[in-house]
C-alpha cells in the first residue's frame, strides 16, 4: 500500500525525498496521519479538504476538526467564511477561529451569525478587535447576544461600557441576564450606587457578574461593614475598587491587626483602606514582610508615605525591586541614594525598568544632568516622556532660539508646571509672534537638545 502511495508522488517530489538516499520517506507521525484520511470520495475527506484549502488549517488541524462535524454540503460554510471576511478577519484570523471552534461553519447564519455580528460591530467590534475578541471565546457568535446587551443598555451602560464588558468577559453572553445579573445589580443599587456607578464599577471588573450574590458578593459587604464601620466607608472602599466584592476579606482584619501593632494610627488604616483596598488584601504573611521591610527603611508609620512604601512593594517580587535598582545605578545612583529617593517619594520605584532607562537616559545622556539632581526631584520619573517633558523641552529651544525667554530659564520648574500654567505662559504667549510654538508644544517639531547648560 506503501509502495503504491510513493508512486503516484510527483516525480520531483521523489527525486528530493528519496527512500534510497535518505532512508526513510515518512516519520511515524506522517503514516499514521495517511492512515487517518478517509477516501477522497468520503465525506470526511471532503470535510477534511474545505478546512484545509477554504480555512487554511494543517493538514493535522483539518482531520481533528473533521471528527467534530461533517461537510456535505459546502454552501453554508463559504456562507460563513465570506461574513468573516465582511468583518475584516483575515485569513489568519479565520484559520486560528475555525481551529478553536470548527462547528462556527454550521452555525445558523441568518438567524444567528449575521445578527450577531451586526450586533458585535455595532459595539465598535471589526478586522482585529473583533478577532482579539472571539479568540476569547468563539462560541459568542453562537449566543443569543441581543438579549443580553439589551439588558445591560437598559441599566445604563454605554455601547463603549458594553465594549469593554465584552472583551473581558464574553463568557456573560452565556449567562442568564435577567436571573443572574438583575439581583446583583439590584443589590448594588440597594447600597447607593447609581446606574451610572454600577455601569462604570462593572465594566472594569465584569467577572464580578459571574459571582454569587448569595455566598460570596453579600457576606463580603457584610464582613466590609464590620471592619469599616459604616455604610458610607463600604461604598467608598467599592467605589476605589469594585473587585473587591470578588476577594475574600477575611484576610483584612489579621493585616490591620499588624498595621496598628507596628504603631500605624486606625485613622491611617481606614485612609488607606479607603485609597487602596487592594493593599490590605494581600496575603497575611507576604503582608508581614512588606511591612517589616518598610519599617527598616525608617519611613514614619503615622505619615501618608508609609502608606504609599507599602503599596509600592505590594505590587513589585523583590527580583523586579532588584532589577529597577540596576538599572538606576547604571546611570549612576548608588544604592544609598536609591532608597533614600524611595523615602523621599515611593512611587518613584513603581515607575516600568523600561521608563526608567528610557528617562534616566533623555536626563543624564541628553540634557547632561547629574544624577543626584534627579533622585532630589524623584517626582521627574513620574512624568510622561514623550508627552511632557520633551514637547517642554522643543518650547523651550524654539523660544531660546528666537531670543524670546533667557537661557537660565529653570528646566526642572518648566517640567513641574501645571499644563494649563505652562500652556498660558509659553504657547499662548508667545503663538501670534512664533506660530510654531503651537506645533513644538505638539510634539511635531524634533528636540535636537540644548546649545547651552541650562539651569536645573
């Protein structure tokens, strides 16, 4: 049978894979794929054949995907194949859907398909969003996806809102709406939330839908209650971060039993419980080492900064801490000047190890400024690149070169300026004397640096 295959092989293809030269023609894994594909006339191989040429699948994908459904007639999925790329799938987009969900080719396309995606492109959904989201889950385009974004428009959220709500979770168009989601927006709306709250809270944390109301999102809020004290503070403490009716809080109480050990005021506690909920959420005994690690660095537990330290090593592995420390003292920072930059002003750590080069770079290599000026004013790393400093900077040379500022202008306060004062005291100004003020503010004129030192 062998033998028989081999021979009616193109010649060429022969002659480049010969059994003579090369010892064997096919692996194990290849005869045994042959031995899989049904004859040419069957309908498996005429399944196997479409998946392969119409939807780009290997040969493998093909007659795995040919186990699930059978191809008699190919109308439908051509049908299917042409919406797709109506919507702006590609064909990469179209070989990686049918490979994850093969019975999309039988699907219902007048009543099902096509309203759905009427519906999905009417969430802004098309070509790459609409395939980053059905790789999420294909079978949406087989929901019944009216119903359940009639639902949420009819509780206020936006089509932007349900967009979102979308993408993160298209498994809610699984779900019953009006069973599962009405009480648990019902119960929102009992604690003071508006429509308009619960819409924004729960588009940014959509999973929240999924849990229950009875075993987990109620006994949270009670447990909240407890340690809060009133109705106002839980409302605050969801409104700075809804997810936390997803956690378990009973871990709270034991980490602000170790906060007020340490001498950190209740007052505090609450104010931070408040700004960041998340923080006190975290395992009891991680919890317990960043806060040991913060009282060594000598921060005050009574001021706001104790606070902001622990929320910066909350998020960061102690490997990442070690890296963003690196990578300061690559240009030029020692150690000691590194933390007492972070006691200074924490955040200055929580800033990417890529923006940290990408800055600490622009102001040492660039505008040749001392590193020890920059751990002095930390708060430089907080600001955007590309969207302050050097637009500031392009202001800056245009109106030096037109001899309209001085050359001791102080670089570091142009950079600290509110964008309203700066915007009033160096583009308005000066835009009807030196137009192009406006487009270096833009970012559309390049900075090449400054002829002169200027003052920092």
């Amino acid at each position: 049978m062998l033998r028989l295959f081999c021979n009616k092989l193109p010649q060429q293809l022969r002659r480049k894979a010969s059994p003579l030269s090369h010892g064997k023609l096919f692996s194990t894994f290849t005869l045994k794929t042959i031995s899989k594909l049904p004859n040419s006339k069957d309908p498996q191989s005429l399944t196997v054949s479409f998946l392969q040429n119409s939807c780009g699948l290997s040969l493998e994908s093909a007659i795995s995907a040919s186990q699930k459904l059978n191809i008699d007639n190919p109308k439908n999925p051509n049908s299917v194949l042409d919406l797709l790329r109506t919507h702006g799938l590609t064909q990469t987009h179209i070989r990686n859907l049918i490979s994850s969900r093969s019975l999309l080719l039988l699907a219902d396309l007048e009543n099902t398909l096509k309203p759905n995606m009427k519906l999905f492109e009417s969430l802004g959904f098309s070509g790459t969003s609409l395939a980053k989201m059905l790789s999420r889950d294909p079978r949406v385009l087989e929901s019944d996806a009216y119903t359940v974004v009639e639902f949420f428009r009819a509780h206020g959220f936006s089509d932007d809102q349900i967009s979102t709500l979308t993408m993160k979770r298209p498994l809610l168009y699984f779900l019953n709406a009006h069973k599962i989601f009405k009480p648990k927006l019902e119960f929102f709306k009992s604690l003071g939330l508006s429509n308009l709250e619960i819409a924004k809270l729960l588009s940014t944390a959509p999973y929240i839908l999924e849990r229950s109301l009875e075993n987990q999102i109620i006994p949270c809020v009670q447990e909240l209650r407890r340690i809060l004290g009133t109705d106002e503070n839980v409302l605050k403490a969801i409104k700075a971060c809804c997810s936390i009716v997803g956690f378990n809080v009973e871990v709270v109480q034991p980490n602000i039993s170790m906060l007020i050990s340490h001498g950190v005021p209740e007052s505090l506690v609450l104010k931070m419980f408040l700004i960041q909920p998340k923080l006190l959420l975290v395992r009891t005994y991680r919890f317990s080492e960043i806060v040991s690690d913060v009282m060594k660095l000598g921060f005050d537990p009574n001021s706001l900064l104790f606070v902001s330290a622990i929320r910066v090593m909350a998020v960061m592995s102690k490997t990442l801490w070690e890296q963003k420390v690196e990578a300061y003292k690559s240009f030029g920072l020692s150690k000691d000047e590194i933390y007492s930059t972070f006691k200074r002003q924490p955040l200055f750590m929580i800033v990417s190890e890529m923006k940290i080069k990408k800055l600490m770079a622009f102001f040492v290599n660039k505008l040749k400024m001392k590193p020890l000026l920059i751990s002095k004013n930390p708060n430089l790393l907080l600001l955007s690149l590309e969207k302050r400093i050097i637009p500031r900077c392009s202001v800056l040379q245009l109106l030096m070169s037109k001899g309209l500022i001085k050359a001791d202008t102080n670089l570091v306060r142009v950079w600290r300026m509110t964008e309203k004062k700066f915007v009033e005291k160096l583009v308005c100004k000066y835009q009807n004397e030196v137009p192009d003020v406006v487009r270096a503010h833009q970012g559309k004129i390049e900075f090449h640096g400054f002829s002169i030192d200027l003052k920092m």
